[in-house]
C-alpha cells in the first residue's frame, strides 16, 4: 500500500471543505494507494466522524509526550485515538526548529503514540548545510537511532523523509537523491528493529503534481507527505494518481 498523507499546517484548504471531502472521493477507486489527512487538532473530530466508513484516515500533526496531566495547550495521544485519529506526524523539521524539539523528546513521542495505538509518522531529514557537506546518510542514521533505538518497534512503522531544505521551498529532493536517503533509511530502521519492522517510507518537501510522477516512479517511494499542494484538492488528487499509476522500476 502507498500513502498520500496530507499536512495542512495551520491552514485549511481553500474554499469549501465539505466539496474538499467530496472530491477526495476519488481516491475511493484506488487500488494501492490510500489518503490520510493530518488538520490542525480542532477540526481532527469533524473529519474523523464526516469520514468515517471511508478509506481516507484521519491523523494528528504533533502529540505531548506525556499522556495527561498539567501540560497546558498540549494535547496526547490518547485524546487524539479517542477522537478518531489513527495516526500523528512526529518530529516534523517545523517542530524542530520552530518549537526546539529535541530527538530524546522525538523519541518520548513515538513511544506514548505507539502505547496509545497511534501510528506514528516519524519526519527526518537533513538541513542544506549538512548535505552539501556529505552528512545527509549519517544524519539520518542519527536522527532514526535516537527516536527508535530505546523502542520495541512495531512491525510495520512509517516514516518521512524530509529534506528541510526542501520543505515549503519549491525545491525537492531528486528522484535519485530521495532514493538514496530512503534506501538508507530503510537499512537503518530494520537493523534497528532487529529485523523485525518493515518500514513504509514516504517523501515529503515540496511534492505537487509536476514533480509527483517522477518521484513515485522510484520503488523506494512509498508515498508521499504533501504540505502546500495538499490545500487544493484536484492537484493533491493528482499527486495520488501519479503513485497510484506508478509502476517503480518500470
Ligand atoms: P511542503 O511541506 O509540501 O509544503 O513542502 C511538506 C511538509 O512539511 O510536510
């Protein structure tokens, strides 16, 4: 199964959401590819109940690390399952640079997710400074060791690979380079497992529908996380058909 998982940020699409929804219908007649939509936590409940009996899931963008208490503005992972959530991003590049979160906190976040039956969508990727001087793998490695070294790893764990320079920049990764970080990705999280996990790797930094065919086309590519591009419904649409149709390697 490929994932076409959209993150709103702190927006909401344009227009009417009811006629967002309905044109997501498309994607119902999908084979292998399958929608998420991550909104910003108040509008989480809606979603989930308008979409409910669809094949669109419906996540989080962030969780506490902790699972209640005097955390104020926070929100766990609990409360997001019990509203309908079935997944939440975790260490997205925004929440590392704008909040300070730290891989030890990453690491707490993927935990209480996992305990709360959240599927965690763990982001990594590597800023423009740490690639230009060759460090990208090694970060990686790095950024995948402190959020799931101390964890008993579920058997199958999505992951974003995120390139910071390319997120919200209009600039994204090659097909060739994303391959590349996904391959190493996925060597990483199944020793890290013990050959246990099966990882499902998605790309995310500036996917829209002219870049979409390409990147799908790679058979490490197993989906996409979309930000901007996801906020019109008929160009994210399109980037869904682009990996529906893909035929990796091909
Ligand atoms: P973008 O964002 O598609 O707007 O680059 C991707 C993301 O931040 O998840």
């Amino acid at each position: 199964m490929r994932y076409l998982i959209a993150n709103w940020k702190m927006n909401l699409p344009k227009g009417d959401l009811d006629e967002y929804l309905e044109k997501l219908g498309e994607g119902e007649s999908w084979h292998s590819t399958r929608i998420g939509i991550a909104p910003p936590f108040p509008f989480v409940p809606g979603l989930a109940a308008d979409l409910e009996g669809s094949r669109v899931l419906v996540g989080g963008q962030n969780c506490s690390d902790a699972d209640s208490g005097a955390y104020t503005g926070e929100v766990s992972a609990r409360m997001l399952r019990a509203v309908g959530a079935s997944f939440v991003i975790i260490g997205h590049s925004e929440r590392r640079s704008l909040y300070g979160e730290g891989d030890e906190l990453v690491a707490a976040k993927v935990k209480v997710a996992l305990a709360a039956n959240l599927r965690p969508l763990l982001c990594v990727g590597e800023d423009l400074q740490t690639r230009e001087k060759g460090g990208a793998v090694a970060l990686l490695e790095r950024q995948l060791d402190s959020a799931l070294g101390s964890l008993a790893l579920p058997e199958e764990l999505w992951i974003a690979y995120e390139p910071v320079w390319a997120i919200g920049t209009g600039r994204n990764a090659t097909p060739a380079m994303a391959a590349e970080a996904h391959a190493a990705i996925r060597r990483k999280t199944i020793e890290l497992s013990g050959d246990r996990t099966r990882p499902v790797i998605l790309y995310g930094g500036s996917v829209k529908k002219e870049n979409a065919a390409a990147l799908a086309a790679q058979s490490e590519i197993e989906g996409f996380l979309v930000g901007g591009a996801s906020l019109d419904a008929d160009g994210f649409l399109a980037i869904g058909e682009a990996l529906e149709l893909a035929r990796p390697g091909a």
